[in-house]
C-alpha cells in the first residue's frame, strides 16, 4: 500500500495517513466520499458521518469506510487522528465543536485534497463554468490512454465509474473550485483556467475579488523549470490580470487565431490548431455532446491530456467515444403525448426530455442554445430552479436575459441553500418570472413540482424539447414527467 507524506506549506510538519484515523464529516458528498476513498488508498482508516443513507454511502460502507447517520458529538470516533470538513460545516456544528474541544487536527476538504496532491502530477481545473465536464473528460482521456489516473470530480461520470478513482500513477486530478477560496489550497503541477466570472456574491464583494482569487490560484503552479504550466482561456477580459507575474509556462486557449492553441469548428467536425498553424492542426475529432462550450472542455482536456503523455491520435479516439455525466444536457428520455414511453427513433413524433445542472445565466444561455441548435425542436420548454436566493438576486437582470432560446419557462421555487433567511426573503421566483415576462418570455411560477409536472402534460406536444435545469432538485420533474420514480436519486458510483 502506498504511503504518501502530507507537508504544510513549508516543509515542517510532516505527517503521515497510513495507520491514522481520519473521520470525514459530511461524507456523503461526491468530493468528501472520494477524498476518503484516497486517503484510504493510502493507508488511513476512515470512516464518516452523513444525515441521509444513499447510493454513496453505501458504497462507502462496502469498501470498508463505517458511516455514521447522524451527526452529533457521539459520531465523532474515540481514537480519532484527523476530522475533515467540507466548505459547507458551520462553526456551531456539533461534530466539529467537539473536535474542538478534544483538540484534534481539523481540515477542510480542500486542504487535504491540496496535500494529497503534493509528491505527485497534481492537475487542477479551474475556472466559473465547465469544471466537471472538463475533468471527467480528461480523466476518461487518460484512463483510455492507459495512463492510470486518480481523480475527483463533482459529479457523476458512468463511464470513468462515477466521481472517484484511485489509480496506481502519479497523476491525481481534481477540480480546483473558488468557492470559500478553496483552490488557494492545491499544489497542482499543471493547472487550467477555463473561463473566469461573476459568481458566489454572497462570499466575493466583486469580479475584482474574484479575478484576485483566480489569480493566487494560478501562482500555486510551480516554475517553468519545475515542469508547472497553465493552460487558460485566450478571450476572457481578466487573462492578463491572472498571468502578468507568472513564472510557470504560461498558454492560452481559444477560438480567436492568436490564441496559442486554437480551436476550429465546421459543421459537425473539430480541429486543434498550436501556434500559427492553419492546416491540418494537430487534432481532428467529432464532438460527442452539443455546443461550443463542448469543443472548448474537450480540447482543454485533449491539451492537458497531452501534456501528461498522451498521443493525439489516441486522444481524439477517447474524446469520441465519451459518453457525458449526469445532469450536464443529459438525455433522460422521451414519451409520447399520452404519456407512454418512446424511443425516440422519431424525434417529431415525441416529446424529448433532457435534464442540465446549469445555474448561473451564461451556463443557461450557452446550454438553451446548444439543446436548441441540436435537437431543433419545434418549441424549447425549460423548467429552471433557481439556485440560491443570493445568486438569484445579484443575477436577476442577466437570468431574465438568459432564457431568448427558451419559447416557455417554468420556475419553481428558488433552491435555497447557504443564504441567511434575511436574503431568502428578499427575492422570489416570482420576480424573476415577471423579469422574464418583461423580455416577453412566456413564463409562470409553479410549485410544487408535481403542479409543474401536471401542466407539462397539458401543454406539450409531439416535436417538443423539455430541459430540466438547475443545481437542485429539479431532476425530479424530469423523472416524473417520464413516468419514473421522481425520488429515486441520481445514479451513483
């Protein structure tokens, strides 16, 4: 079993997982259920504590990691070495009051994932849009190539068998989020930088913060003479502010021609061109999803992929043979206007129903345009849930903009988490509703979900496109509109 030193930022402190009781407080979650699968890999005894029994945890329990569902003081294990945290455990929570009060070592997720990165390839994926896609992506790349990676994504990927894997190379893959700052804690050895902008107001005063933020992250990345590289996007506004002092091998990524690497779409074919080259390009693929954006991740990932050993022809053969992850333009399904199943087999004879993750107004826009441009529906119904009464208000203007390739919007009610009741109470899905109607979207409000179910029924038609978005729950309109259990969870590793 391999055993791998963590440091702190200085070199002092050397500790080691193998033999440690590590106890992960909010298990559950896909980026806290695979830190545990990896710091088990390497050695530590692990178990964990989660409100709700799921897919997840089971699999937890089966590969040995005890999870306790409840969390209180008694969770928290007698001979316990290290108590990890996700962004999201308050200061009052009483897994952590205790920890405190025993003086154990108490790190955030990210914290430690940072320091699992240390001593080997750590590659990071950063950026406000596209990270999930975008890293399992590069991780399906790199399992096909044979290169045997470990990596964490955000999300469910079937086909690189769900978010985690613990592979016998060095190379460890992550998803480098800026919420709570928390990819100031990696030490990756090449780093991405796929798009930068306003996001998570409740905890960044500005773009200007932000901008500051991804910038520390980028100087994370070691020197050239060290191997460190980042890949970033060429057309963002912000570019320059990031990569202005670096020292590591700085390129840029894009659809512009002076892009360093340079990205060429003609009707259903790609093509990655480096530098000056306006020929053959050193790539040449079939995009399997939809969209731009699409492109874009996937070349990011082909460049990185690259960077690590692979062979282009063997990339381009991976990237089309990827099959997507849950809730990014995922096709759930399609049914009949009497509410039978279908297959599909004539799209304009059926209603297709396909569910997105997206939450923030360019993801919204990009994603609508996408779904629209492929399927060529005859009408786009889209049921958006917003996410965060704070992003909801910040946004407002841009979400009522967002929706022009959309002919009706359903909008439930708002997701909450995170925000304070004082700014739960401060927006309403009505007001985006009536910010719609103002851009003269058809739009309603409509809750619970089973009314918004019931009105899909009455007012779709064959030929029809439904899209289910948002961060939240929303999945379940999708799977009961299909006629399935809307509470069965989304399928997990």
């Amino acid at each position: 079993m391999m055993t791998l030193p963590l440091h702190d930022e200085t070199g002092k402190g050397v500790t080691d997982l193998a033999g440690r009781r590590v106890h992960f407080v909010g298990i559950g979650g896909c980026g806290m259920s695979g830190l545990a699968r990896l710091a088990q890999h390497v050695g530590a005894k692990c178990s964990g504590s989660d409100l709700n029994d799921s897919g997840v945890v089971r699999v937890l329990r089966d590969s040995g990691i005890g999870v306790e569902l409840e969390q209180s003081a008694k969770s928290l294990p007698d001979d316990c070495d290290l108590v990890v945290i996700s962004a999201a455990i308050k200061d009052d929570h009483p897994e952590l009051t205790e920890a405190v009060r025993r003086g154990l070592k108490i790190k955030k997720y990210a914290e430690l994932l940072g320091e699992l990165m240390i001593g080997r390839t750590g590659v990071a994926i950063a950026g406000t849009h596209g990270k999930s896609t975008t890293t399992s992506m590069l991780s399906h790349i790199l399992i096909q190539t044979g290169l045997d990676p470990s990596f964490i994504v955000g999300a469910n990927c079937q086909q690189i068998g769900g978010g985690v894997r613990v592979g016998e190379s060095d190379i460890l893959v992550a998803e480098a989020c800026e919420y709570d700052r928390s990819f100031h804690n990696f030490h990756p050895t090449h780093a991405t930088i796929l798009n930068v902008e306003a996001d998570h107001l409740d905890m960044y005063k500005s773009l200007d913060e932000i901008v500051e933020a991804f910038k520390v992250f980028a100087e994370r990345v070691p020197d050239k003479k060290s191997g460190g590289s980042l890949l970033i996007n060429h057309e963002m506004p912000h570019r320059l502010a990031i990569t202005a002092e670096l020292n590591c091998i700085v390129e840029t990524i894009g659809f512009a021609y002076q892009a360093d690497w340079r990205i060429g779409l003609k009707g259903d074919q790609a093509r990655l061109h480096h530098g000056d080259d306006d020929t053959g390009g050193v790539m040449d693929w079939t995009p399997p999803m939809p969209g731009e954006h699409m492109a874009y991740n996937a070349a990011v990932a082909a460049i990185t992929a690259h960077r690590l050993g692979a062979t282009w022809p063997d990339i381009a053969k991976a990237i089309e043979s990827f099959e997507g992850l849950d809730r990014r333009m995922q096709l759930m399904g399609y049914r009949h206007a009497d509410g039978s199943k279908a297959d599909g087999s004539h799209p304009a004879d059926v209603i297709t129903v396909v569910d997105d993750y997206g939450h923030h107004p360019t993801e919204v826009d990009t994603t609508l345009r996408a779904l629209r441009h492929h399927y060529q529906p005859k009408r786009l119904i889209c049921v958006f849930q917003p996410h965060q009464h704070s992003r909801t208000r910040f946004f407002m203007d841009e979400f009522a903009a967002s929706f022009s390739s959309a002919d009706t919007v359903i909008v439930p009610h708002i997701y909450f988490v995170r925000d304070s009741e004082k700014e739960r109470h401060a927006v309403t899905a009505s007001d985006l509703v009536d910010r719609l109607r103002g851009k003269d979207v058809q739009a309603m409000h409509l809750y619970p979900f089973a009314a918004i179910v019931e009105q899909l029924k009455a007012i779709t038609r064959p030929g029809d496109l439904v899209v289910t978005m948002g961060a939240g729950n929303v999945w379940e309109v999708a799977r009961d509109f299909l006629g399935e259990d809307p509470h069965q969870e989304p399928r997990t590793s």
